[in-house]
C-alpha cells in the first residue's frame, strides 16, 4: 500500500515538475508564485487603461476644441448680423425723420396760419 502511494506520489511530482516548466515556455509572464503573476498581471491592466484614458482625453479635447471654434464663428456671425441690422435701422430712422420734417413742413405749417412766420 505504502509502495503505491510512494509511486503515485512520484508521479504526482514529476508531473508537477515538468508541468511547471512547460508553464514558463508557454506563458512567460505566468510566474509559479501568484503574488508575481497577479501583480504583473494587475501593471498590464493599469497600462491599457490609462493609455486608453488618455485617448478618450485627447480625443474629448479635439472635439471641444472644435465646438469652440464653432462657437466663436458663430458669435462673429451674429455680431456682424446684429451690426447690418443696426445700421440699416439707422438709416430707415434718418430716412424717416426727414421725411417727417419735410412732410411737416410743407403741409402743417401751411395750414396753422400763426405758425407761418411770413407775416
């Protein structure tokens, strides 16, 4: 009984053995202390992450980049309406005040016979 245990054991053993080392050629991050393993396994991870966090960054600030240059042509674009917009109803207000005092003056002041400074 003894002898068969022993032989099983042996067995047991040079399987671990053998398994272990074709471990390290197939996986050569893979270490046989998984304090090692684990550790390189979480550096792996955090560098993927970041790289990808800073893509995600870059890529927010291209775009917010581009929504500022939106937004500033657009302000440019309303400044200059507005500023058309002012002047042409500077113009029609001129426009209209004389024609108002023409209008005033040729056909009020005739009619109202003290404001006639003729006499």
């Amino acid at each position: 009984m003894f002898l068969k245990l022993g032989v099983i054991g042996i067995i047991l053993v040079v399987g671990g053995i053998i398994f272990s080392s074709q471990i390290q050629e197939i996986f050569p991050n893979t270490s046989t202390d998984g304090i090692d393993s684990l550790k390189a396994d979480v550096n792996i991870m955090a560098t993927k992450s970041f790289e990808s966090a800073e893509q995600k960054i870059e890529s927010s600030v291209k775009q917010t980049e581009k929504l500022s240059e939106i937004g500033h042509q657009t302000i440019k674009k309303t400044e200059d309406a507005v500023e058309s917009s002012l002047e042409q109803a500077d113009s029609k207000l001129s426009e209209f005040k004389e024609n108002s005092s023409e209008y005033v003056e040729e056909n009020i002041t005739n009619k109202i016979p003290f404001l006639d400074s003729d006499e």
